[in-house]
C-alpha cells in the first residue's frame, strides 16, 4: 500500500477573502467536508489573503458565516496565510540554498519586450530563463535599483501526470510550464507556492477545488517534488454554469451563499442542492446531511458541467420547508419581517407566527414567500380595486356585513367561525366561494387563501371586524 493510501484523509478549502462565498467555492467545501466526514478525517479551513489589496475583514466574516449557516464545520483554522510568512520565508530560503529557487531580476519592462521578441517570432509566449542558474553559465550582474522576484526552477524536461479524482489522468509537458515566480518583488509569495507549503504542513490528503486550477496543479506537483513533501490527490470539480449555459457569475444573478440565505433558502436545502450540481448518488434527489456524509466517498462526480436550476433548488427548499419545524420556521420569518419592518413574535413554538407558518408553508417556496403572505398579519392590505369589483359585489355585501356581525359576538375559534360561515351561507342562500372571495379579498388582501375559518382565526378579531367594516 503507498504512503498516499494510508494517509490519514485531511481536506481543506482555501478561499480567498476577495468578496462574500461563492456558490462554486461553497459547493467545492461542501464536497471536501463531506469527503473528510465520509472517511472519519478532517476539514481544515484556510483564508488565503495573500492578495493584500482585496483581501477585507468583511469578507473573510461573510465566508465564516457562510460557512456556518451551511453548517460546514471545520476541525483546524480559520488559518491565515498572512500569518505564515515567516514559514514561506524559511521554505524559500531552503530552496533558494538548494537551488530548487532562484532570484530573478528581470523587470516588467524587460518582461513585456521578452514576449513581444517572441509574439514576433511566432513563439507562445513564454519566461526565457535568463536568469536561470545552469553549469557554466554566466548570468547578468544584478541591478542596484531592482528588487528581484523569486522563481520556481521547473524541471526543463519530462512531464507532469496525476490521476485526477474526477477528471482522471492528467499529463503536462514540463515544456509548457515556465519557471513560475514564487515571491513578488514585494516579499510576499504567491498563490502557487503558499498552497502547496499550506498543504504540506497541513497534511493535506485530498485536494477538492474548482478546474480553473487544473493548469497550476503541474507547478504545485513539481513544488510539492522540489520540497520532498508527499503529494496529495487532486479532484478538479466543473464549474457551475448559470441558467443559460453560461459560467455562473454575478452578473446573471445571485452568485454568493449569503444571497440566498436572504432570499429565504433554508441551509438544509442549499447543502442537497448544491451537493447534486455534480455529484449524485443513484437517483436521489433529496437527502440528509446524514446521508450525504454516508454516501459522499469521492466517486460518481460529473467530469461534465452543472447546471445552475433555479426552478429545482425552489422545489428542493420548498420540500424543505414543508418538513420544516414550524417554530424554527417563524424564527426565520419574523426575520424576514423585521427586514420588512415589522415586528412579529417568534419565540414559542405554539406561537401564532408558528401556527400561520404551518398553515401557509404548503404554498410557499421560500420563507420570503412566507412572509410575502403572512405580512397581512401584520399589516393594512390594499386589495386590488379590480379584485374588489369582482368579488365584492352588491350580491354578496349583505353577507358579508352579516358576517361581520356573527364574527362579533362569536367565540374566536376556528369550529365557531366555521359555524358563523355556515349560517351566514344558509340565510343568504350563497355558496362557499361566493362569500369566502369577498372576505378574503377585504381581509387578506386577495381571493386565494388557505381554508377561510383557520386563515381568520390566526388574526386578532379586531382586525377582522375592522376590515369587514364597509363592504
Ligand atoms: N484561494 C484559491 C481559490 O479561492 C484556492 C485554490 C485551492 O483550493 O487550491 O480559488
């Protein structure tokens, strides 16, 4: 058995704090957590700041919160890369005294006209060693007024292969990857170099992330080699592309977990949506945490793109919040509400914001749909004047206004206001949907709701007798 297989499984994810969690970076953790749970390993999360100019607090707050809401805990960190300079330092310092590095003092000038010669001949741009050290070779002397970058020395010759948990075997000519710079010439190092030390020291066993890394894994394999460091296994996961074939960007809508989490998505939803969009497991649709970290082993991810389903991840939450706990449900909503501005009591379970969430949630695909309905709780309705016209019609007023009487007097349950209903029906000669249109209308605001004796009951009596006032 090799050193890899018996490796204890430690994953990471690795954002970079440069805005809020992405719904791909979001899916990459989910899968690498779910890997890590699957096999009893561990998850480590890692802020990768380095990019000083667009790396923000708020940022790395919004992924932490991210992170939590979807309930992907993590065993290490958050760790950040800007603490660790000084380990970037020593291992540079390593591999500068063995050679596996060296300084290089081209400057962007120098760089820009190297590619230009060889856009000219014809030649794929590319680094020209100049600076390379090599037996007998004789480089410049370097410049006072420079500061020099550092860069990886490539192997010149062979190739670079993995096996790619998803993607399969992979082979790079070494010919195509250019001596990569590792420091910029403001001391800090970059992306490729942290992630493999980061990945090292953390004894990193599987590495899950987005393909847009596919073409840096060769440098990182040859970095991981150069150090002597054991190598993980690479997963490279599709991209997710929007509802209209394209990559899923801000542009065409909302691109962050947090988006969603206020737009009503419940966590518990958006973890099965988003472990479906290239993963599956037979043909399972909806599942819990539970079953996801059974099932998740690595395998039976697509090598092909998601698909971004906005329609299937309503249907998905809409599941969800039917199972929901009704009191957990209010909770959500009155959140919803307050935004709205309007105070509701979430706090018992038997709560009246809880028994409207039970009775609506059935219809509803989101807790701002929820509240879209509920909000007449809280709230003077305008009914449409065309749903007035229509419903509140001169054959039915005296009803109402009988109701509106019967309702006065009557014990406020929903078995009473049934009865009142029922006989305000049978003394008007009317059927259900003739009388019921025309209160829901005045009451709710418009003609379709749930069943009329438990919609009433859940409004104070006032408000009922009020809105029935002038029909
Ligand atoms: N910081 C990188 C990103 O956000 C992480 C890449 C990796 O997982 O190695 O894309």
């Amino acid at each position: 058995m090799t050193d890899r297989m018996t490796r204890k499984v430690r994953t990471r994810i690795a954002p970079s704090p440069t805005g809020f969690l992405h719904l791909g970076t979001a899916r990459t953790a989910l899968f690498s957590w779910a890997y890590a749970r699957h096999h009893g390993g561990e998850f480590v999360l890692r802020i990768e700041d380095t990019d000083v100019a667009r790396s923000t607090q708020d940022s790395v707050d919004q992924i932490l919160a991210a992170m939590h809401w979807l309930g992907l805990d993590y065993d290490e960190g958050p760790i950040y890369q800007m603490q660790r300079l000084d380990r970037y330092r020593a291992v540079i310092d390593q591999m500068l005294a063995a050679g596996t590095a060296y300084r290089c003092w081209c400057t962007p000038g120098e760089l820009d006209a190297m590619r230009e010669a060889q856009r000219a001949r014809g030649e794929k741009t590319h680094y020209d060693g100049r600076w390379r050290p090599g037996p007998g070779k004789v480089l410049p002397q370097p410049p006072a007024d420079v500061q020099p970058v550092v860069r990886f020395r490539n192997p010149p010759d062979g190739s670079v292969s993995w096996d790619d948990l998803v993607k399969g075997r992979i082979t790079i000519s070494n010919r195509e990857i250019d001596d990569l710079i590792i420091v910029r010439p403001d001391g800090v190092p970059t992306y490729n170099f942290c992630v493999v030390v980061d990945d090292w020291d953390m004894a990193i066993s599987h590495v899950f992330r987005g393909d847009e890394h596919v073409n840096n894994t060769p440098w990182q394999i040859n970095i991981f080699n150069a150090l002597g460091a054991p190598l993980p296994l690479f997963g490279h996961v599709p991209v997710i592309l929007g509802d209209d074939g394209q990559k899923l960007s801000k542009r065409r809508g909302a691109v962050s977990v947090t988006a969603y989490e206020e737009a009503g998505y419940l966590p518990e939803a958006m973890l099965n949506y988003l472990a479906r969009l290239g993963w599956s497991h037979g043909d399972e649709e909806l599942f819990s945490r539970e079953q996801l970290v059974q099932w998740f082993d690595g395998q039976h991810l697509s090598k092909s793109p998601a698909q971004w389903d906005a329609a299937k991840l309503a249907w998905v939450n809409a599941h969800y919040i039917k199972q929901a706990d009704d009191g957990a449900l209010a909770r959500l909503v009155a959140a919803q509400l307050q935004r709205r501005g309007i105070a509701a009591e979430a706090d018992a379970a038997d709560s009246t914001l809880a028994r409207m969430c039970a009775l609506f949630k059935d219809r509803c695909a989101t807790t701002v749909e929820l509240a879209d309905w509920l909000g007449m709780y809280f709230a003077d309705v305008a009914p449409r004047a065309e749903d007035v016209a229509q419903h509140v019609t001169d054959a039915v007023r005296p009803a109402v206004r009988s109701l509106r009487d019967a309702l006065a007097d009557a014990e406020w349950s929903k078995a009473a206001i049934a009865a009142a209903i029922k006989q305000v029906l049978a003394t008007h000669g009317l059927k259900m949907p003739q009388l019921a249109h025309a209160v829901r209308v005045l009451v709710c605001g418009r003609a379709q709701t749930p069943s009329l004796d438990a919609v009433l009951e859940l409004f104070p009596r006032a408000t009922v007798l009020s809105r029935l006032q002038s029909p």
